[in-house]
C-alpha cells in the first residue's frame, strides 16, 4: 500500500531470498525528515559474513536514531545524513562479531535528490520517458569496470566477479560515495533496491517497469518478474536468488 512521505507517494517492499529458510538479510527504512523531506534507504546485510540481519538493521537503526536527533536541532539533512552514515559504521563495528552490510541511501529535501553509496545496492533516478537522471555506482570490480568504459551493464551482469564487493558498512575504511544534487521533475521515479533486483533484471527491464504508471503496480510488476527470473535456469537471462527490498518514491505534482 502506498503511503505520503516528504511531500510525495512512496511504496516498499522487502522479502527473502525464494530459495532459502534462513533470515532476509536485507532491511530498509524511511525516515521523514519535515513535512516536505525524507531519507529512504536500503541495506544488505553482506553474503557469507555472520549475522547479516543483524548488521543491516543495526546499521539503518542506528541511521534512523541519528537523524531524529539531527531533526530536533534543525541540522542540515546532507550533514546530518554524513553524520549519520558515519554513527551506523560504528555501530555496526561495536557489534564485534566480524558482521557487515551495504548501505545505499536517497535524501529527498523539496525536489533535490541526492545519493549516497556504501556497497552495491542500487540507486536511480527514472525520468518518465525512460533517460536515467542519476544512479549509484556498485563498489566492485565489475561496477568500477562499467563506469569506466572497459564492460557494458549486460557485460557486467554476467561477469563472474559482479558479486565481489570493495566497501561495506562495518569496516574501519567505509567510504561514503556523495552524489551530485538532482532536482527531480513531475513524473520522475526514484528507485533504492538491493542487489536482488539489479542482478536478476536488466537496466533497460527496471527503467520500463517503473517509469510510469502507478508506484504499486510498478511494484508488483518489478517483484513478481524479479521473482520468477530467481526462479528460473534459462541461462539466457540473469538468474541469480537472493533476497529482494525497493524503495520507489514520487514527488507530488503540486509539492515543493
């Protein structure tokens, strides 16, 4: 179901891998930050490394707490957000139990949007004619290949190496990849989901799924064909099971 945050349409969704008993290691949050403000974000408790439940909740609790103590001061959200990336670092590293997490993060402040990447979550802005408007970059050998023009996203989708990851919340040298500010137009469409979407769909199949429409049939769509490429062994298509979270969120027509 759809709900009103930060001046706009917001829905979620996060669920486990289809192929396993244990726990969803994923979490996600949505912070208000002021009636015309938000931060949504998504962790993914890391793969192979104990209690990655834990180290993803523990890391956007410890976000949360952080940014409703900078609401009571009236912080500036880009601070506060550093800020707080920072105090879910540490968080994490108090845990003591060799644990870690990804951590993508969109502050949404009036119509500016920014990013903030730790890991290879994914982060995109849809404009409603299908031009990506601004997207993270994945801290791993295949994301840093894309963006430097040595493999292309279905190259990379493939790759044998996608799933290696080089930051995480959790360790002593996280780094926090900033964004430039985009200011967001009526219609576009701004995405957080883990890698249980981007490695089981295409860019161009996302772009499609979620650039119109209602935000809860985009949903629904972008799960259920996210879902049923887990489930599959065509060797055509990506196929990777893993747990699933998105964030989708549309600013207002008529908000600031």
């Amino acid at each position: 179901m759809a709900r009103n945050v930060g001046g706009g349409e917001l829905v979620a969704y996060t669920s486990r891998a289809p192929d396993k008993d244990s726990e969803n290691q994923d979490a996600v949050v949505v912070i208000p930050y002021g009636p015309q403000s938000c931060v949504l974000a998504v962790a993914d408790g890391a793969g192979g490394m104990p209690a990655g439940r834990r180290a993803s909740q523990t890391a956007l609790a410890s976000l949360d707490a952080s940014l409703q103590v900078a609401a009571s001061e009236t912080m500036l959200l880009r601070t506060a957000i550093l800020d707080g990336i920072e105090a879910a670092n540490q968080a994490v590293l108090d845990l003591a139990n060799g644990s870690a997490t990804t951590m993508t993060v969109v502050t949404i402040e009036g119509r500016l949007a920014r990013t903030y990447q730790i890991g290879d979550s994914e982060a995109l802005i849809a404009g409603q004619r299908g031009v990506i408007r601004a997207q993270t970059m994945a801290h791993s050998p295949t994301g840093f290949a894309v963006e430097a023009g040595f493999l292309d996203q279905q190259e990379a989708l493939h790759h044998e190496e996608r799933h290696l990851v080089s930051n995480f919340i959790g360790t002593a040298d996280m780094r926090i990849d900033m964004g430039p500010e985009t200011e967001l137009r009526e219609f576009d469409t701004v995405l957080v989901a883990s890698d249980g979407l981007t490695d089981n769909l295409h860019l161009h199949e996302i772009m499609e799924l979620i650039r119109t429409g209602l935000l809860q049939s985009s949903l629904e769509a972008i799960v259920e064909r996210a879902t049923s490429r887990m489930n599959s062994d065509a060797a055509a298509e990506p196929s990777k099971p893993d747990d699933l979270s998105i964030i989708l969120f549309r600013k207002a027509r008529n908000s600031a």
